[in-house]
C-alpha cells in the first residue's frame, strides 16, 4: 500500500524539484497555447487544410487549435460548381476573430462580417464588389452594403475605352482609403491586377523561350507594328513580321481585340521588350515558288517599288520579283523605271529566272503603261546601240533578246576582249548586253549584234577627246615658251 505520507518521506529538495517541474510544464503548455492561439492574428493571410464540408461552411485547419470557417458561396467557380475536397489546400484571409471563432474569405463578400472591412483596409485583403453606375470621375460600387467609389484610373490596366462594360459586373477590389467612418471608401481594382501581372510575368520568364509559338491578344495597333498580350506582358510584332507581303498599315492585317498566334523572336526581360512575328506562324509563300513559276512562263503583277536599278513587281503576296532596268525592253537606255512604269501600275511580265533559295526572281517587262513598252513595232537600223538580256548561249555566239520579241546574234567573232573560257560563265542567262547593230538582214529579218565594235567605238571618243585636251595643253605650253623667252630678253 503506498504510503499517504510518502512526500513527506521524501527529501526536500526532491519535492520542490518535482513542484518546479509541474510550474515549468504548466507555464510551457500555457505560453503553447498562446502562441497556438495567435499563429492566425486577424487580418493575415494564412495556407490551411480543408477538414470538414458542409452544407453552408467549409472548414479549415489553420494550425491553431481552433479551426477557421469559410463561406461554401466564396469558393465556387464562375459557373457555380464546387471543386473542392477534404484534404485540398486553401489560401484564405482572417477577416475576423470572435468568441474562439475565427472567420476567413477568400475575397471579403457578403458572407464576412461588415466590421472586416477596417481590416481589410489596413491589411490589403482584397474584397468583393459590384460595379453600380459610373458616376463622375469613376464608378459607383458596392461592398458588402456600403457604397465605394472607384476612380476610372484603378478600374483597369488599360485606360478605360467603353466605360459601360464594366457596370453589373463582380470585381475584386483593394480598400486603399476608408475614413468617415465607413462613408468615405476609395477602391483599386488596378493593384490587383497589377500583382497578379507580376506573378504571370515571373512565371513567364521560367517557361517562355524565344521560337516558341503561343497565343497572344492585340491591345493597340501603332504605325511600327502591332502590341499583343502573351499572358500578362505585352510583346510587339514590327510591321516587318505582320505578313509575307508588304504592308502599309497594321491595321490592314489585325484589329485591337483579335486573339492570335505569333512566334516570340526575342525576350529581353531587363529592358521589358518582347519581339514577336505573325508572319512566321503563316505559310512562308516562297516554299511554292519553284512549282508556280518557271523560265520563259509569262505571268501578271504589280508594281510595288522603283528604284534606280529597277522595279519590284509582286506576283502574289509575300513574292515580289525584279525588272531590272536593263529589261523593260524598250530597246533605248533608260535613266529610271519612272519613265515607263508607276507604283501600283498592272503589268504582264516574262519571268527570266527563278533563285528559290536566294528568294529571287529575275522579270522582263513585256506589257506595261507606257505604249513604247509593248510595242512590237521597233524599227531597227544599222549603227543603233540597243540593250538586251542574253536570251540563249551558243558554242558559236549569243543570242540577243530585243525590244518587240525581236533577236539578235553576237557572233564569236565580234565578242569584245577575250573569247576565252565558258561563254556562259560571261554571259549568265537574263543579263543585261549592251551591243551596236552591225547588219539587218531584210529577207529573214535576223539581226547582227557586235560588243567589239561598240567597245572601239568607245575607245575611239575617249581617245579624241584626250587628245582634243592635249592638243589644248600644247598650246598652252607655246604660249608659255614665248612669254617666258619676252621675259629673259
């Protein structure tokens, strides 16, 4: 049997031991307690556990010894489904702490106490509102009973366009000043959303990467290009990328508001400019060039730019050739392709070479605006220095393509310098040839062309005229010679 005065048995200082020990462990589970009870201070933002569902209130270990409750209405979906199970994660606000309870939102709505409104003030937990009327300056909105207003400013990110969009709609809003007791509250929506940009952007910078394909809405259209949302950032598609073909205006491709796919070229987070392509999501038209266009193949198109060494035709959108200014065939040199076509002018055109790798087309002009540049008509004599392209290469010449369709022949042995080596390598097919007509054979109509005696003919005026000049100098000279023999006598 244990003895009733075994303490007093026992030595002193084992007993006040003992006594220590059970205020010590007292204390402990006490100051425990107390710091269960003020893990979860009112206003914060906690992470729980969903532990008990029920008809109207969802239940939430939030690490104190007393649960939170959340109303079931704040946590369903924009279609009115509940997705949520026991054992889900959930990241809620204390709005409110009473009697042992200890209430949480997601978004502050009408299911949290009125008086968490300070709270939400003070600690910035978002609150639910729904946009009455615009009134001036902003809109009128409604939280949990109390009128707020909403400057135009913090309504969005964007400056507002149609300000009617945004009435009878349910938004999340910042209280950013609250005083007068409750009559006096000023919203932000624009905070929010500007928080939840950088989240997307940070989680951007971890998945985007350049050449990848995403799907991007058109904010503005500019005259360099087109601004589209990626998903939270807005990146820019120069008017280079926005098609295949030439374009003027961006508002000739895209809209504000239309949803599309483009190509990221270039992401330089530190200096916040995203490089974007339309085109490149697109069909590139030159993969089918080699199968719609071949040598000799006549074919319509427009003129799009001129220069001073030809003029750029477009033959379907996104493929332009050349006529160089060396084929307009007008059978007379010409000092720019202004003098026989205009920008915009439809002309018919004989395709002289295809390059698909180097996306080239090489073009002879066969019809165009000005009357000389379809003439067939070309009245020919002998003496006339004409320009042409090289038409065909024979082992004896080089045939001669002329104004009209007509053809001429520069034989082997009116070549200028060297005749040396492979004709074709001097002559490519589609250059230009300048020649002097030598003869005109009236029967069979066949023209003899000669680039030696034009050279000659050349040689023979710069040789007059140098010697027109020395002929001057010499004279010079003898008045000099006289002029000093006056002086020394």
């Amino acid at each position: 049997m244990e003895d009733p005065n075994l303490s007093d048995k026992l030595p002193q200082s084992q007993t006040d031991t003992n006594d220590d020990e059970g205020e010590d462990f007292a204390v402990l589970f006490q100051s425990h307690q107390y710091q269960r009870d003020t893990f979860v201070p009112q206003d914060s933002k906690i992470e729980g556990t969903i532990v008990s569902i029920g008809e109207e209130w969802v239940f939430v270990d939030v690490g104190g010894k007393t649960e939170g409750a959340i109303s079931k209405e704040e946590l369903v979906d924009e279609h009115g489904d509940f997705n949520f199970k026991v054992g889900d994660s959930l990241t809620a606000y204390v709005v409110n702490r009473r009697d042992g309870e200890i209430l949480l939102s997601v978004k502050m709505t009408t299911a949290a106490s009125e008086e968490a409104i300070r709270g939400a003030h003070r600690s910035g937990v978002p609150v639910e509102g729904f946009v009455v009327a615009e009134r001036k300056g902003g809109y009128t909105v409604t939280i949990m009973g109390r009128q707020a207003f909403c400057p135009y400013s913090q309504i969005d990110l964007q400056p507002v366009r149609d300000r009617v969009d945004y009435i009878g709609k349910k938004l999340s809003f910042r209280i950013t000043e609250y005083s007068d007791h409750g009559r006096n509250i000023v919203l932000s929506r624009r905070e929010i959303l500007e928080e939840e940009r950088l989240q997307q952007i940070e989680q951007l910078k971890q998945t985007l990467k350049p050449g990848d394909v995403i799907e991007g809405l058109v904010r503005k259209l500019a005259p360099f290009g087109a601004f589209v949302d990626i998903g939270g950032v807005e990146g820019l598609i120069p008017m280079s990328e926005l098609a295949w073909h030439r374009v003027a205006s961006a508002e000739d491709v895209l809209s504000p508001a239309d949803c599309v796919k483009v190509r990221i070229l270039d992401l330089d987070w530190e200096n916040k400019r995203i490089s974007l392509s339309l085109k490149q999501t697109l069909d590139d038209p030159w993969n089918s060039v080699g199968a719609n266009y071949q040598e000799n193949q006549t074919v319509m198109g427009t003129v799009t730019k001129l220069m001073n060494f030809g003029a750029f035709v477009e033959l379907e959108p996104g493929v332009e050739g050349l006529i160089h200014i060396s084929n307009f065939g007008t059978g007379r040199r010409i000092n720019h392709p202004r003098e026989i076509v205009s920008e915009g002018d439809q002309v018919q055109i004989r395709v002289i070479s295809v390059d698909t790798p180097a996306r080239r087309i090489g073009l002879e002009l066969i019809t165009g605006n000005a009357s000389e540049a379809g003439d067939t008509n070309v009245d020919f004599k002998e003496g006339d220095i004409v320009v042409g392209t090289v038409d065909a290469v024979k082992e004896y010449g080089v045939f001669i393509r002329l104004a009209g369709g007509k053809s001429g022949l520069i034989h082997l042995s009116e070549m200028a310098a060297d005749i040396g080596g492979d004709l074709r390598n001097r002559f490519p097919l589609g250059s230009p040839v300048e020649a002097q007509i030598l003869a005109i054979d009236q029967d069979t109509g066949k023209i003899s062309l000669s680039t030696k005696v034009l050279l000659n003919r050349v040689e023979q005026s710069h040789l007059k005229e140098f010697n027109t000049s020395a002929g001057k100098r010499a004279s010079l000279g003898t008045i000099g010679d006289i002029l000093r023999s006056k002086m020394e006598s």
